[in-house]
C-alpha cells in the first residue's frame, strides 16, 4: 500500500519548494515511483570523478617523478618556472620551491571541466543531486540554478575553451618533442611517445567537440548559406559535438594514465618500450 | 497470448486521492493505454483519462508510467515483465483535476507570452526566401507535439513550484532557440530569454531530452546554443566590443 497524503492537503513531495506547498497536484509522497535502479548512474559518476580528483591533486601537489627523458607528464606541461624538471617549455619565472609547477597551470583544464556544459549536468546530478536522476525529486528546498553568484559564473566557459586550445597546442608539441631520444636526437619513438600523442589528441577531441566551440565556429549564425565554410565547420564540428560526453570520460581516463605511465618511468618501476 | 497483469493507478483530485490496485488482462502487442482503456470499460467506468490519436502525434495521453513520464500510448506492455507491477500516476508537475487528468494550463499561459515570429520585409517580388541549410536547426524544434513531457520532468519547476513564475520550461525554452534562430525573424530575444523566461534557471542536467518523444535534442541543440547566444549578449566582452566597433551589429 502506498503511502499518501490526507486529502485536503494537496502535494506533499515534490513541488514545496521555494514557493511553498504545490497547489492542487495529485498527492503523491513518495519521492519518486521508479522501479529501476535510477541511483547507479549518479554514484558511478561520483566515485569515478572523485577517485581522479584524488589522483590528480595528488599528483599536482607532489612535485616530483613527473619527466622521465624525453616524456613530460601532462599534468606539469607546460612547465612554466625554471625549478622544473629537465628541459622544459617555457620556464617564465623561477617560484618559491614549494610550489608544485602543476599549481600554476592546472587551473585552466579544471576550469573547462568544471565549467562544460556536460561535466555541470554530470555534478550538478551526482553530487549536488539537483536532480539525482530524471523524475527523482531533488532534496533542495530552494533552487536559483545559474542565475546567481558563484554558478551564473558558468557563463565563461569560451573562455576556458580558448586557454584549453592553447594547451592543446602545447601538448601536441610536447608529444611531437618525444620523438627525440634522452640526448636530444630525433628518430626516437617509444611507447611514451604513442601515449603523449593519444591523449594530445583525445583532449584536442573534447576541446573542439565543446558546446561552445560549436557556437563559436557558426552556431551563432542565423544564415548558414552566407557563410558555406563556418557551415561546414560548424556541421562538423555538431557531429563531434554529440560524443562531447564519450570524449569528456575518455580524455579525462587518458590525461591520468599518461601521467601515470611518466609517472611509472620516473620512479624507475618500468622502463620505456623503444619502437625505434 | 494474454495474461492478467496488476496495475496500480492514482486515482483521485485536488483534495487527495492514492494508488488503487487492479488486475486486468493484457493481449499481445498493446500498450499502455489500450489497458487503461479496458480498465475503464471494465472495471473503473469513472476512470478519467485524456487520449486522443493513440499514435504519439497529438500529445495528449502524458502520464507517469513506473515514475517516468511517458505518453501512454507509446509504451508497450511488451517492455515489463508478465509479473511486473505497472504503476500509473498523472504528470507530478501540474494540478491534477482527476485521476489522470492534469491541468496544463501554465503551459497555454506561456506559450502566449512568447514575442511571435516577426519577418523581415518580403523582397520586391513580394516573396520571402531563405535557404533550407538556415531553417533545419529550427525545423528540429517544429517536431515538438506539446506533450508537455519536458515540462513535466524538468526539476527546476517540478520541484520547485514557486519558479514556474520565473521559469517558463524546456518548451518554450526550444520555442525561443526557434525563433533566434530563424534567418527571417528579426526580434532579439536573448534578454528576454535570460530576464523574462529564466534561461539561466536550466541547469542543463538534461531530463528534458530523455523524455521527449520526438526525440528532440532539447538540451543540445536547443537550450545550450540559446545560452550561448545570451552569453554572446551579456557575458562576453570581446564579443561586446565587436558589437561597439560594428564587427558584430548583431551581437
């Protein structure tokens, strides 16, 4: 027997939020009548984000066994002070010791990712659970979504796009530099070297299948024939765009597992497979 | 090949009302409103239900069908087990007047609100022309048959029904893109998306997406292009200067 509301009442659950009790909806007090397994989702999400969030700000914070000649962790690239670790691009400023060089650069890939139109449905349901999950009512007795102070800040998320495509830049050269051997010469490949490339490409893939990107290379457009080549872009560009979330996971599983394979070399537990 | 399967189906109005169980036959092949439909001719001659094409087009038939919103004549018996209970509730979201029967009037309301379509001026041979490349993101949203799925799922207004007076739902969210979108309109809507209609209460968590029966990409093509678009307006400063400097006289 279901549990339900007396009559006269009206709804108990959902609806009583900011504006007080809902008028009038059928009275149903349970929080949601789904039979399947509707909570799966948001703990997968949690889990698995939360178990890179430790990785990576282990990482970040640990200073240390992120080169291993000529491999750069991501994580640390571009290495921006002079305390960095081999030879590295650019080396802008020396910094106090304690500071790890991953600090001053990580900012921007967390903010994309913070700030992407796919990882904010994936947080704002697993862990703010604002909704857990369609049709299960969220436990907030009040919602503003993004129209308020920190969360409208949302909205600079191109911009976030624009440092992300630089980076991506960046790395690409740091994949391509890993064609040199340990002593600077060229014709060196390793299976570093494939790993540096794959995830260069993998968050190049996430970055230019972004929902702002799209807006940017011709979603903004209200005539498409007057402009053949942002059309063609932007229908490009659209199709990649629907796998933003397949690329948003894959990236993410692929920027952790090169750090973590420079990070296995640099403490000697493997050593590089040569190709040639 | 039929069997006997048990529903549960909220039955009551305004002043209260609760899940009441029922076993009724179901043949091969049928959906979830032919059973319904025999419910009421069988059982419960009260029954109110609103149908109407019985072929997901008119968009009549939304309920909840085991807590997802769904239309009723589109969900197939075949997608439960035989000793599966189904339980069938009205749309959460919106007043119910009896059993099935919700009032959908808010949705009416803010459809009315929309700034209609307003073309430019027609060519001297009296003609409007426009490219088929230019209206295929709007024809997307044209699919859209009212069912109010989207509207009923959508947290910010289903949990929260002191912001459907800021929140006008996925719908007319799509109906807004539409129109900004069209190569002959030439209202700006963007303000008014963000100010009148609450753009920015979407937190794009998508539920409008899954629901939709047509299988329009609400979030996607439609809401994030039209959050853009307002970004465009009001959050982007370079874009801002363009718009000063005559780069951009539409931003």
């Amino acid at each position: 027997m279901t549990a339900t509301a007396p009559r006269g009442t009206g709804a108990v659950t959902p609806g009583r939020g900011d504006g007080g009790p809902a008028p009038r909806r059928a009275a149903i007090a349970e929080r949601t009548l789904r039979t399947d397994r509707w909570w799966v989702q948001p703990l997968v999400t949690v889990v698995v984000l939360v178990l890179f969030i430790a990785y990576s700000t282990f990482r970040a914070f640990q200073n240390a066994y992120y080169y291993a000649e000529p491999y750069v962790s991501p994580f640390y690239s571009p290495c921006i002070t002079t305390r960095c670790e081999g030879d590295s691009f650019p080396e802008f400023f020396e910094g106090p010791s304690w500071i790890s060089p991953a600090l001053y650069i990580l900012v921007l890939p967390l903010g994309i990712r913070l700030t992407c139109y796919y990882y904010r449905k994936a947080y704002y349901r697993s862990f703010w659970l604002s909704p857990p999950a369609c049709a299960v009512a969220e436990p907030h007795g009040r919602y503003t979504g993004e129209t308020r102070l920190p969360l409208i800040g949302q909205n600079i998320h191109r911009y976030f796009l624009y440092a992300a495509l630089v980076f991506n830049v960046i790395l690409f050269y740091e994949a391509f530099a890993s064609f040199r051997d340990e002593t600077g010469e060229w014709g060196h490949m390793g299976l570093g070297t494939l790993i540096l490339l794959v995830n260069a490409v993998l968050l190049f893939m996430y970055s230019i299948s972004c929902h702002s990107c799209r807006h940017i290379v011709g979603g903004r457009l209200n005539s498409f024939s007057k402009h053949p080549l942002r059309y063609r872009a932007w229908t490009w560009v659209s199709k990649q765009n629907a796998r933003h979330m397949q690329y948003a996971w894959i990236s993410l599983f692929g920027v952790a597992f090169a750090d973590f394979y420079v990070f296995l070399l640099a403490t000697g537990t493997i050593s590089d497979l040569r190709f040639f | 090949m039929s069997y006997d399967a048990t529903f549960r189906v909220w039955r009551g109005d305004a002043e209260g009302g609760d899940l009441q169980s029922f076993t009724v036959a179901v043949n091969e092949g049928e959906v979830v409103l032919d059973v319904i439909h025999r419910l009421q001719s069988t059982q419960v001659g009260d029954l109110a239900v609103r149908w109407n094409c019985k072929a997901g087009k008119c968009g009549s038939c939304s309920a909840e069908i085991n807590g997802r919103p769904r239309l009723m004549c589109m969900t197939r018996m075949s997608t439960f087990g035989e000793d599966e209970t189904v339980t069938v509730t009205p749309l959460r979201a919106f007043p119910v007047i009896r059993d099935l029967v919700t009032d959908v009037s808010f949705n009416y309301e803010q459809a009315a609100r929309i700034p209609a379509f307003t073309p430019k001026a027609r060519e001297e041979d009296g003609n409007h022309r426009m490219q088929q490349v230019d209206v295929e993101r709007s024809q997307e949203f044209r699919k859209c048959i009212e069912c109010w799925l989207c509207q009923d799922v959508c947290h910010v207004i289903r949990d929260h029904e002191g912001n459907k007076a800021a929140f006008s739902g996925p719908r007319f969210m799509i109906r807004l893109a539409e129109l900004d979108m069209h190569p002959l309109d030439t209202v700006d809507r963007r303000d008014a998306a963000q100010d009148e209609f609450g753009l920015g209460y979407c937190n794009i968590t998508k539920c409008c997406s899954e629901v939709c029966p047509e299988g329009i990409h609400i979030t996607d093509n439609g809401i994030i292009p039209l959050k853009e678009r307002v970004v465009d307006r009001r959050f982007d400063p370079l874009t801002w200067l363009g718009s000063k400097i005559g780069r951009r006289p539409q931003a």
